[in-house]
C-alpha cells in the first residue's frame, strides 16, 4: 500500500490527486472537508489550524497499517491544512484507491473517523460572536 | 525537578509551550505526571487530554525519563 500524509499550509497547495491513480485501482473515493458557515447560528469567519508534525505521521502511520488490515487498498492520501483556513475553502482531502468501490467507501469513512479521533490537528473558531476551540475528543 | 512538556491547541494558549512541570523524581509514569501537570495548572482539571512520548502516543502506564519528549494533547479536532 502506498501512503501520502501532508499537512498543507496554503489553499492552492493541495497536490493534484491525479498522481495517485494506477490501472490497479477501480475505485477512487475523495472526500472534501471544507470549511462552511455559518456554524451554530453564528457566521464563521474563519479556522485556524495547529498541527503536532511528528506525531501527526506518527499517528497516520499507525492509522494506515490498521486500515490496511481492513480493507483492500492501494493507496491512502490524506491532506490537511494548517494555518488559517476560510469558509468555501478545503480543510481536508482524503482519498483512498482500491480494486472496488466498497472497500475505498469504507476506508475512507474509517479514515475521517480515525482522524477526528486520535489525529493531532486542533482548531480555533473565529466567528462573528468571538472564538472557541472546537473539543471533539478526548 | 522539572520536566519540559510541550503543549498545544488550548493549553498552549493558555500557558505557553513548554512549560516545565514540577515531579518528585524520574523517571515516573504517564499518569504521575499528568497528574502533576493539573496540580500545577489547576484550571484544566475537568480538561482530558492524552500524552506522547517521542513522537508516539502513549498510555497512562508507560514511564517517562529525563531526557523523553512529552507532549500533552487536548481534545482533538481535525477535519
């Protein structure tokens, strides 16, 4: 299996997902996670994100090999922002590319699961009320 | 003796990164230490949060020495 983990720092740096295909792969799922407002009643300026680097392909890495034992996959990309991220703008791309279509569906919603779980990224809220840090686990 | 903890996301806003925690002795166990971080900064007592070590996260078991890297995470949010 191949992998792809970055922590991007600009909107126009995400790598072309075009790279990761192979004749092997039937099946490509993309997931876009982008910035939206407004949020909970309250018009989001923006995000900003902060991410621990080692740990974060430390953690991806082990995320991988789990995935790995779970489903057919031929490659796992996932890249995140870091930095100040505004609405209409993509926070996360993961993509995985496999033989068939239900092990890439699959993966890939174990991957934003595992990633908003255990993945060290953390954001801010700047919203048109003040900012709050967003807690989802632990 | 002090231990040097990295921090991130809200912790970090509120104390800086590192910070130096006050223990007895090392090496202790990951949950000493935590332990000894909140009596130190005691507004984060309802806070959960987990730690690494090396670059690796770890469980509250594990021991930690002097010259470890530990990082104290606060709830996480990516996505």
């Amino acid at each position: 299996m191949k992998t792809d983990f970055q922590l991007i720092d600009h909107a126009n740096a995400f790598p072309d997902l075009e790279q990761f295909r192979s004749e092997g792969s039937g099946a490509e799922v993309v997931f876009n996670g982008i910035v939206r407002t407004p949020n909970k009643g309250s018009d989001v300026l923006y995000l900003e994100f902060e991410a621990y680097e080692a740990l974060f392909h430390n953690e991806m890495k082990r995320i991988a090999e789990t995935l790995e034992s779970q489903f057919q996959i031929n490659t796992l990309v996932l890249h995140h922002r870091v930095g100040r991220v505004f609405p209409g703008e993509i926070a996360v791309v993961a993509a995985v590319y496999s033989q068939h279509r239900k092990d890439a569906f699959q993966a890939c919603e174990s991957l934003m699961n595992d990633l908003k779980s255990t993945v060290p990224i953390w954001k801010k809220e700047f919203n048109s009320d003040g900012s709050f840090w967003v807690s989802q686990t632990p | 003796m002090k231990k040097e903890v990295q921090l991130f996301g809200i912790l970090k806003e509120q104390y800086g990164s590192p910070v130096f925690v006050d223990v007895s002795d090392l090496p202790i166990s990951a949950k000493e230490l935590i332990a000894a971080f909140r009596n130190q900064f005691q507004e984060v007592q309802d806070l959960p949060f987990l730690i690494a070590k090396n670059h690796f996260m770890i469980q509250e078991n594990e021991l930690i020495e002097a010259a470890d890297h530990i990082a104290l995470l606060p709830p996480v949010s990516g996505g």
